[in-house]
C-alpha cells in the first residue's frame, strides 16, 4: 500500500509539475527567470501553505499582479524572496505532511514579519 501511495504521488507530482497538456507555460513578465503563470501558481500556493489560509480569485489575482510589478520593475530583492522553483515545489510536497507542517510553523513568524515589511 505505502508502495502504491509513493508512485502515485510521484506521477502526480509530475503531472502538476508539466506544463498542461502540453502547453508552454505562460510568460506574465520578462526577466531571469521570467514569471511565468505556473511559477505564480506555486508562489499563491506556498503562501496560502505558510498562512493557512484559503485566498479567494481576487485575492490569487492581486498576489499575481504583485508579482508582474516586481519583475516588471526588477525588484531583485523581492523577487528572490518570492521566487519558487519546480524543484523547490516538487520537493515541498514531496515531504510527508507532518515535516511540511513542522516547516510552516518555524518559518510562518518571519514569512508574516516579510509580508508586514514587504506591505510598508
């Protein structure tokens, strides 16, 4: 059973992790590495992992273009902060439940104090 449990995480891990069916990924603004949806997408669900929240359409819509003013303006320092990577991802959820949550409560004081400096 444990057996079975691990390839179909790692075959969804992949699966969420290719480009859907097929498709390039969308560029939403240039840059190294250009923000692309997907990147955005892992971005909003990490954050919504750290605050242990649910965002709303509007409130994934207001992170996303967040995101496109810092690469827009080459905000290097937030962008570095901000930036998820596939294997950043895949390797998060990779991890058995109670790590992840281990890790969302040693680092969702300093996640929130970023977000309250970010804001000001």
């Amino acid at each position: 059973m444990n057996k079975i449990f691990t390839i179909l995480l790692l075959i969804s891990l992949v699966i969420c992790a290719s480009p859907a069916f097929g498709q390039p990924d969308e560029v939403l603004a240039d840059g190294l590495p250009p923000l692309t949806r997907r990147m955005t997408e892992r971005i909003v669900n990490l954050y919504a992992y750290l605050l242990n929240v649910q965002f709303t359409d509007v409130q994934r819509k207001r992170v996303q273009k967040g995101l496109v003013d810092y690469w827009e303006n080459q905000d290097f320092k937030s962008i570095g902060i901000l930036t998820v990577t596939d294997a950043d991802a895949i390797q998060f959820m990779a991890m058995p439940e109670a790590e992840r949550q281990r890790w969302r409560i040693t680092n969702q004081k300093r996640f929130v104090q970023e977000l309250r400096e970010e804001k000001t």
